[in-house]
C-alpha cells in the first residue's frame, strides 16, 4: 500500500493506536479523516490540522451520516479502517456481565459490519481502495478475563476473511491489523504492553509493503497468532487464565503455570 497519497478514513481515532496511525498517516503525505464520539477531542485534533467527523459506530443513523459528511467533504477516500473498539473484564460467573457483553459485541463486531457496509459501495463505484479491519492477537489466543473482547476479535477475523473473498477482484484490497497488548486505555495495564510508538512505526512498514500483507503481524503478536500450529496453545491459555485471579472472589487456579 501506497501510505504516502491516501485518503483515509479511521472509524475510532480520537486516542490509541487509531490516533497513532492517524498521525502517522498524515506524517507520511496522506490525507486522513478522524472519526471518533468525543466532541471535545475531535476538536482538539481539528486544531491539529487533521479532519474530524462524529460517529458512534454502534448508533446505524450516526454511521450513515458520518459516511455522508466524510464523502461530501472527500469524495477520493479509498482507505476505510474499523478501529473503534471497547473491552473490559467480566466474571461469566455473574450473569450480571451480559450487559456489558452486548456493548462489546455492538461496538466491536456490529459496528465493524455497519462502517464496512457504509463504505463498501463507494469503495466499489471508483474501482479500487482498502479496507483494513481491526482484530486483536486475543482473538486467536484468548485472554480468559476478557472473554467477550476476545470472541468479538474472532469474529472480525473471520468476517475479515470473507470479505476478502467476497471483494476479490473488485481491486478493493481487505486487510487485517492484528494488535498484541499495546500501551493503550485497554492494554495499558498489561506490564508487557508495547510502546504505542513502536506499535506504530511496526505497522506502518508492514503497511507500505508491496503487496499489502493480508494480516498485519507485529513480531510482538506472532506468538499469539501462530500458538495453535507452534503447539504453545495450552500452556499459554493457562499462563493467562491466572489473571482470573483478579475477579472478586477468585484465586489462581491450582496447577496454573508461571
């Protein structure tokens, strides 16, 4: 991909990694469309130079007419990335979680579909663009804590590799960041997390890549992506359900590693 005369539109971009690559866009030559629900922010980066729209992905009339606004202002937009997202722990234990269950799944896998599906027949009417969804490496090995986080991730990926199939040889190229823990409201608690910095930098040369590499991996993230085939699946899994602990009520399970 050509990161250097974009025009692109980022879904979720008022902080983390959205912002980084927002700005890092812009840095490289690109034109870039912040998209985001906090008003306040997204004047702020107004004031930064970069372009600004309110949306909630998980509200289908503010989608529609953020879509409208960003075209009406750049109708050459040929890069849509779905990078709203939202996560926190949740005790399956306590049928209390399931509410914050539906925000999760509204937010990150109906709100992915609704800026996909916004975007795609304009993406196809010029012939050509990208679109670049957003997963996680919890989405292929899970994060025990965050379970509903981590289902929600699964199911970008396998949309994300529909999509494709269904947009191959439409010139509208589909490819997939696949975040580890970044230092970032929702990875930032974790002591390993990547440095956003560095996390961006990664990114945005597996991005200029000719060809755009279907997945986009950071060396941070391989161990994630490739545990089921490296056989490291199982003894990861139980690394992470240690976090369990966390939860009222909870001690490590017996027999967890270290």
């Amino acid at each position: 991909m050509d990161i250097t005369s974009r025009t692109v539109f980022i879904a979720g971009a008022t902080s983390g990694i959205g912002l980084e690559l927002a700005r890092r866009f812009r840095a490289a030559g690109s034109t870039v469309i912040v998209g985001g629900r906090r008003t306040d922010v997204l004047a702020r980066l107004a004031g930064e130079g970069l372009a600004t729209v309110e949306i909630d992905v998980a509200d289908a009339g503010s989608v529609a007419r953020a879509r409208d606004e960003v075209l009406r202002a750049h109708p050459g937009v040929d890069t849509v990335v779905t990078m709203a997202g939202t996560g926190a722990p949740e005790d399956l234990r306590d049928p209390g979680h399931f509410s914050t269950a539906e925000t999760i799944i509204a937010v990150n896998v109906l709100g992915t579909i609704r800026v996909i599906d916004a975007f795609t027949p304009h993406l196809l009417a010029r012939g050509g663009g990208a679109v670049v969804t957003v997963s996680s490496g919890i989405g292929f090995l899970p994060f025990p804590l965050m379970p509903t986080y981590g289902a929600s991730k699964a199911a970008v990926h396998a949309y994300t590799e529909a999509l494709r199939a269904q947009l191959a040889g439409t010139g509208v190229e589909v490819a997939e960041l696949v975040p580890p823990a970044v230092a970032t409201t929702i990875g930032g608690s974790n002591p390993h997390a990547l440095p956003l910095d560095a996390y961006g930098a990664e990114v945005m040369d597996l991005l200029a890549q000719n060809p755009t590499p279907r997945e986009i991996l950071v060396q941070r993230v391989l161990m994630h992506r490739w545990a089921e085939r490296d056989g490291t699946y199982d003894e990861l899994v139980a690394q992470r359900s240690q976090a369990l602990s966390m939860l009222p009520g909870r001690a490590t399970p017996a027999g967890s590693l270290t």
